[in-house]
C-alpha cells in the first residue's frame, strides 16, 4: 500500500471512529469481560479515580 492510500485509511477509520463512538462505547460497555478492563483501566488514571472516589465518599 503506498503512502496515500494509508493515510485515506487512517483518516476514513478516525472519522467512522469519531461518528460511531457513542454506539462503540455501548457495544464494549455490553460486553462483560471488556468492561471490566475497561474499568480497571479507567481507574489508574489519577483525575478520574479521584473524581469518582470523592462522589463515592460526599455525604
């Protein structure tokens, strides 16, 4: 494949990404297994652990 075929990849799959997230994140979110890494995932990011244990712990 040369340089500008790839590149019109590349940016078509961005783009059908950035269209379809919403449906993506509820397809992987269905998913047992991929939510739970996901999870996990999600909390070794320092501003969303924080985020979510100070919701967790307000009164």
């Amino acid at each position: 494949m040369n340089k500008w075929s790839y590149s019109l990849l590349v940016v078509a799959a961005l783009y059908l990404a950035y269209r379809y997230r919403y449906r993506m994140a509820a397809f992987a979110l269905r998913v047992p297994p991929l939510r739970k890494q996901l999870v996990r995932f999600a909390l070794h990011i320092p501003p969303v652990r924080n985020a979510l244990v100070s919701q967790m712990l307000r009164p």
